[in-house]
C-alpha cells in the first residue's frame, strides 16, 4: 500500500481553507487512499516553513510522497485538476 504525504500551505483559518482541506480529504478517501497524510500549514504562524519551501501562494497543495513531487497552486474546488496533481487519474492524451 503507497503512503501518501501531502502537505497544504494556507494562509489562516478561513472559509477557503476549510473548503481546500475538505475537498483534499474527500478526493483521496474516495480514491481510496487510505493512507494519507494531510499536514496542514498556516503561512501566518510559521513563516519560515513556507520560506524554506519556496510557498509564493495559498493554497499551496505539495504532494511529497509517493515521487514525484508535485504542486498544486491555487484554488483547490476543481476536482478534476486535484486528481491529476494528486497523480490519481492518468492525464488526456
């Protein structure tokens, strides 16, 4: 079973982010990820992790395991968008 390591940079608690964090959890339990980890960071409170991961915006939406890495930019509503960032359907030829 692939373990699933995804990190979603926001910039505070608000309505957006709460929608970006139910939509990513609802993708990969109806996927059926079953092992995923969501690692929630607020841009606001800890800066310096955003820095380091060259964050330029929110949402952020990182996915570090399984490789490749990938980053997903923006507004997070578009499922279709999310699976293939999340590496969850095979791209349109």
């Amino acid at each position: 079973m692939t373990k699933h390591l995804l990190k979603l940079y926001i910039a505070g608690r608000t309505e957006r982010s709460d929608l970006a964090i139910a939509r990513i959890n609802e993708v990969c339990q109806s996927k059926g990820m079953e092992e995923f980890e969501l690692v929630v960071i607020d841009v606001l409170e800890r800066p310096q992790l955003a820095e380091d991961e060259k964050i330029l915006a929110t949402p952020t939406l990182v996915k570090e395991l399984p490789p490749p890495l990938k980053r997903i930019v923006g507004d997070l509503s578009d499922k279709e968008k999310l699976l293939i960032g999340l590496d969850l359907v095979p791209r349109s030829q």
